[in-house]
C-alpha cells in the first residue's frame, strides 16, 4: 500500500474522535496495518470561525481552511463532506471516542448503545465542560452513519483500582454513593504508559512507578504494577497540580470567600477556576509554559517554579501513596518537550534518588538518568488516540471471532 491509497481502496479502517469544549480532533486508524495511523487532524474554534486540518501519516497537510462551525454536528458534517477524508464512506469500522467521565459505573470501556449513551449523558451532571460536547458528536455520528458500531473510552476508567482511601474525600458517605468521589483523569494517557513500560524501561514495568502527565492539563499518578493506585486529580479536573489557566488543589474556604465578600455568581466562581487561575493567573503573563520559561518578569519565574515545585511535592505524596517508588515517567506536552521543567524537577527529587544525565536529557532521554542514580526516570511520549483505536478494534472486532460483530 502507498500513502495516496484512499481509506476506501483498504480493507477497513476506524476514526477515533476526541471530542473538547471548542474542538474536535480525530484520527484515522488502519486496524490491518497494525492500527497504523492514516489521517489525523482538527476543527479547533467550534462555535464561530473554526480551523480545519488534516494531516496525512508522513506529516504533510492534505486539508486545511477556515469555515464558520457553529457546534460539534457542523464540524462532523464538514469532515464528513471532505473528499478523501478522514470519514470517506466505505469501510468505515467504528468510531472510538475519547469521554472524560466515566463515573464510578465505567471501569472500562462500552460499546455504544441507546442504553448506554443515556447512561454516558446522565454523567454530563459531574462533567458539564467535558462530557456534553462527546455526547453531542456520537448523537450525531449515529446519524450520520446510523450502520456503524461506536465505542466509548473513558479518562475515569483507568482509576477505578483505587483503595477506597484513594477513592473518596472525608464528607458523608451518602454524598460519595451520590457520586462525589476522587475519580482520577488523563487515564488513557496513563492506560498507554502502563503499557509502554515494559519496553521502554522493562526494569520499573511491575514496580512503584510515578507518572507526570504534564500538558495543558496536568495530573500525575502512582501505578503500582501497571495499575493505579492513586491519582493527583479528584472529582474533576480542576484538582492536584497547578495547570496552564486551572488552580489545582485550592482550600475550599477560598471559593467561599469569593462568595461571601466578593458576591462572585457560581458561573463567574467557574470561568475564574478553569480559565483565569493557574500558570496564567500566577504569572499575570501567559498559560504557556514556553513563554513563562522565555519571560524577564519575576511573576512568570515564580509561576514554573510554583508548577516544578509542587510537581516534586506531588510525586512525594504518590511515592508515600505505595510505600516507596521505583521510578518516574514524564509525559505530554511539557513533560515530552521541556528538558528544563523535567531537570528542575528530577533536580528536586535528588533526596529521593534520581540523579540527572544532563545530556541524556537535552537530547530527549528516553532514559533521563545516569547509570549510578538509584532510581531511573525516563519520558515516554504519550499516545490516549492509540490507546482509543486498540480499545475499540478490540470492542468491535474480538480475536477469537476475527470479522465484525
Ligand atoms: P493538552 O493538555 O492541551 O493536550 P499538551 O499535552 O499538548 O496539552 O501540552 C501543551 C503544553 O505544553 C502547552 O501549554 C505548552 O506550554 C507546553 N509545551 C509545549 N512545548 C513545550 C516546550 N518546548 N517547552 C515547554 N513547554 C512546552
């Protein structure tokens, strides 16, 4: 097969689409090629202007555009009508779709049904930035291809191990069967380090392993034995580290605070802790790590030495979470392409036994540590549509039967 065959010219293919409040990216899997990837790309700025991309498996760009999207139905619809495009009619597998919250139900994940999808919608009361705007595009996808098996995957899913002192806040049991429970996130990122590990770093795989997702959204998490076991990330997203615009871990008497003496709506309590809180609220300059990293202004310098400091001081706490550690992952976009963050904080985690290769680390590891360090870390890119596409070939497709169900 060549890079100009259409997805129609080969056996099957399968779309996995991920699915955040202003965009829809996807990509486009090649389930007899070893689940190669075929097309991906986005429709970021739904709601008004949006720009459309398209990439091919070699990196060159076979669509791009600006459209007016009013919502996550019109971005479908464009991708749907691009000719040779991710979604060309044919032998369409399945869509797997990326959906932020499970609940304490989802240990894994569903195929999707009428049944199903009601349960998954009921879920938009603990997640009302994430999980709307994935409902909304597999509704629309079972219009669109009313024929075609979906599949749900789930960020929850991979937390749901925890012991029950990982899994709950100290408030009234009635409230943690009513669902306020420390659910965990980013949990097919960690579903794909779990994984990675035992190539990469064979000699942690079963161990005590600390992992740093570290992008826009951050969380870390303690995996013992591939599994998890405690998460930085509580009841949303809004919990543990500091992130690009979100506060992490706050006193609760800070919201109320803001209630009582600053008469805040909840409304305004929301957009202040999502969007106006974090890297970009400390600093006053950027959500960026890149331009806090470049800035001359002392706010920016206290803002990455707040995110690196209480990255450490999370990676203590998970360490303690399983009596002791064996080794650290970084992961994302700031744990995969910062040497700095990743040096400051290894830096910082010296007492525990992490002792830095300088250049190992400038030239983007994967092994980060030197031959005598007691512990090893290493960054390991993540891959949460991979982890997607293996889910729901396995879903649609079990091996013992080998055709579709
Ligand atoms: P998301 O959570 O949106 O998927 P990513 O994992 O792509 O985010 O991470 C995005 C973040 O990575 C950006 O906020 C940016 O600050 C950071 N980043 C990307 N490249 C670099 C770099 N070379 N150095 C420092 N930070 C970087």
């Amino acid at each position: 097969m060549n890079s100009t065959d259409t997805p129609a010219d080969r056996t099957r293919h399968l779309c996995v689409m991920n699915a955040g409040s202003s965009s829809l990216k996807f990509g486009v899997y090649l389930p007899d090629d070893g689940l190669k990837l075929w097309r991906s790309g986005a429709v970021e700025g739904i709601g008004g202007a949006a720009r459309l991309r398209v990439m091919s498996e070699d990196g060159r760009e076979t669509h791009a555009g600006q459209h007016t999207v009013p919502d996550h139905g019109a971005a479908l619809r464009l991708l749907e009508g691009l000719e040779d495009g991710p979604m060309t009619r044919g032998n369409l597998m399945a869509f797997g779709h990326r959906v932020v919250h499970g609940g304490a139900a989802h240990d894994a994940p569903v195929r999707i049904d009428e049944a199903s999808l009601g349960r998954i919608e009921a879920l938009s009361a603990l997640a009302p930035l994430h999980n709307p705007p994935a409902v909304a595009v597999i509704r629309e996808l079972m219009r669109l291809f009313p024929e075609t098996p979906q599949v749900a995957c789930f960020d929850t899913a991979f937390h749901r191990s925890h012991p029950a002192v990982a899994d709950r806040f100290a408030i009234p049991d009635a409230l943690y069967r009513e669902g306020v429970r420390r659910y965990g996130f980013h949990g097919l990122s960690y579903e794909f380090i779990a994984g990675a590990l035992g190539e990469v770093a064979p000699e942690i795989a079963l161990g005590r392993v600390v992992v740093a997702h570290l992008g826009s959204g951050a969380s870390m998490c303690a995996l013992a034995g591939g599994r998890s076991v405690d998460s930085s990330m509580g009841f949303t997203a809004l919990d543990g580290l500091p992130m690009g615009t979100r506060s992490g871990s706050l006193d609760a008497g800070v919201i109320l605070w803001l209630q009582q003496q600053k008469h805040w709506s909840v409304d305004r309590v929301e957009h202040f802790l999502y969007q106006d809180c974090g890297l970009k609220g400390l600093s006053g300059v950027s959500n960026d790590m890149r331009t806090l990293l470049a800035s001359p202004e002392p706010l920016a310098h206290l803002a990455v030495e707040y995110f690196v400091y209480h990255v450490a001081r999370m990676a203590g706490a998970l360490a303690a979470s399983m009596g002791g550690i064996d080794g650290f992952v970084f992961t994302a976009g700031i744990g995969e392409r910062s040497a700095e963050i990743r040096a400051r904080v290894l830096r910082r985690l010296g007492w525990i036994g992490f002792s830095l290769d300088e250049t190992a680390n400038q030239n983007g590891g994967p092994k980060l540590t030197r031959p005598d360090s007691r512990l090893p870390a290493y960054v390991i890119p993540t891959d949460e549509e991979l982890v997607i596409a293996r889910h729901t070939q396995a879903l649609v497709q079990p091996p013992e039967t080998g055709g579709l169900v």
